[in-house]
C-alpha cells in the first residue's frame, strides 16, 4: 500500500516537472508528441511509457527487417535505384531507434537539464535593456518558426510518402501478410518516425539555442558592468556582489553546456552520420530525375534532325 503510494506522488511530482518546464513554446510541444513514442523525460518509471518505447522500436526493427530481406527476397531483379531507396528506409529507422533508445535511457539526465533550463536560466523578459530583450525575444521567435517549418516539410513529405495501394517503403511482403494491413503498419511508422525526428532534434536545438541566448545574457552584463559610467555609483561590496553573480552563472553554463556534450554527443555523431548518408542517396535520386527529364528533349531533338 505504501509502495503504491510512493508511486503515485513519484507520478504527481513527474506531472508537475513537465509542467513546469513548459514556458517555451518548442519544449512545451516536444513533450507533448515525445509522450507519444514513449520518452517523454517528464514521465519517469512509467510502464504506459515502456510498452510505447518497445512498440515504436521493435515496430522501426521489424522495417528494417523486411527491407533487409528484400536483398534476399525479391523475385525481380533489384536496380541500383531500388538498392538506394531500401538503403534510405534501413538508414532512417535505425537513425528512429538511436533516437528514441538515447532519450529512453538518457530521460534523467534530460529532465535535469530541462528543470535547470526552467529554474536556473535567467529570464528574456527581465532583461532591462529593450534591444537586448527584443533581439532574445528575435531569437526564440525564430526558433518557434523553424519548428513550424520542419512540421511542415515533414507534413508534406509524409502526405507524399503514404500508400495506399503499395507499402510507402522499400520492404518485402511476406507471403502470409495481407498487403492491407503491411501498408496501414508501414503508414503508422512512417508517422513516428516524422514524431521522433522532429520533436528530439527541435528539442536539442533548442535547449542549445536557450543556452546561447544565455551567454549572450551574462556577455552582455559583464559589458555593462565595466563600462556603463552609470554603474559607478555601486560601492566595491555591491560591484563584488554583482560580479560574483555573474561569474557564477558563467560556470553553471560551462557546467550546464558539459552536461549538454555528455548527453547528447552520441546522438549527434548518428545525426551527421544519417545525413550525409541520406544525401548521397537524395542526390543519385536528383539526378536519376534528371536524367530522365532530359531524355524526351533528346529524343525531341533527333525527330527534329
């Protein structure tokens, strides 16, 4: 009884961090869908949240599989464009698993970020300077449209990809699986994988934004500070006290930015990774298209000679 208890305060407590740290627009809609896939790091020792983390991983397993098999499987011969788009379905679910795998077992370490990003941090709107305020202010706003702006190229590119009379990847249909049910199973991964990309890469982006704004902040107050003729009217004891401020925040932010590193260098080593591999690809796509876009103009032109 007491165990059950526990828990439930332990989940109240998880509930009301998640709420607290949803003062920025980016992070408040990244939690949101992230509890979707199961790693939400406001939700902690949550079993709702372990079964969706399994089903979204084993689910981005078994694409894999079914593109792997289709090396082994296939009853045509595969061209090398077949070849470049099953190796772009195994590149990006293995880029979902990494994903959602560093957020599930790294929840601790982010919601530790994420309530020092909330309590530690130095508020934009009580900075005095209005330029200052308003060039912060810039920079979240443009934060919050690149958000918007990934959801949407992700939303078209989703809309193109859906199938309805074929799978939307590169996969073997084994024979014991109605096609029906393989492309509504492709459909639904497809979708989260456009949730785990978006929300994890706009929440890493914009914790490091956040943090940058703040070394702005203090750079621009350790200016002040020993130029500002007005700040002369401090005494020595207010000055120290000021400057110890500031250079305590400074360490909290090199501390902070470490925690940053530790957390989430694996993470960015597979983004580059995933990324220059898939525009390898993207580009033998590009010029396949064209190619094949130059080919009716030729054939035009030696009908005309």
């Amino acid at each position: 009884m007491l165990s059950s208890i526990v828990k439930v305060q332990d989940y109240r407590e998880n509930i009301y961090i998640l709420c607290s740290i949803m003062a920025h627009y980016n992070i408040r809609q990244c939690l949101k869908f992230l509890t979707i896939v199961g790693c939400n790091p406001g939700i902690q020792n949550s079993r709702l949240q372990l079964v969706l983390y399994v089903f979204s991983t084993s689910g981005s397993a078994i694409i894999i599989l079914l593109a792997i098999l289709l090396f082994f499987c296939s009853e045509d011969a595969l061209t090398i464009e077949d070849i470049a788009n099953i190796f772009s379905t195994i590149i990006a679910f293995v880029y979902v698993i990494s994903k959602l795998t560093m957020m599930y077992t790294k929840k601790r370490e982010v919601q530790d970020m994420l309530i020092k990003v909330d309590k530690s941090f130095w508020k934009i709107d009580d900075t005095v300077n209005p330029m200052e305020r308003q060039t912060y202010l810039k920079i979240t706003k443009e934060t919050r449209q690149m958000f918007h702006l990934l959801v949407f190229l992700f939303m078209f590119w989703l809309f193109s990809t859906f199938g309805i009379y074929s799978t939307p990847m590169e996969s073997y249909r084994p024979p014991w699986i109605p096609l029906t049910p393989l492309i509504a199973f492709e459909n639904v991964f497809c979708v989260l994988l456009v949730i785990t990309i978006i929300t994890i890469d706009v929440l890493i982006m914009t914790i490091v934004i956040l943090t940058t704004i703040q070394f702005k902040m203090v750079s621009a107050e350790v200016t002040k500070l020993f130029t500002d003729t007005s700040e002369m009217r401090y005494t020595q004891n207010t000055f120290n006290q000021k400057l110890k401020k500031l250079i305590d925040h400074h360490n909290f932010l090199l501390h902070f930015a470490s925690l940053i590193n530790q957390t989430f260098t694996v993470s960015m080593v597979v983004y580059v990774g995933n990324i220059v591999s898939l525009l390898c690809i993207y580009m033998y796509h590009l010029s396949i298209i064209m190619k094949k876009s130059e080919t009716p103009s030729t054939l035009q032109t030696g009908m005309n000679i």
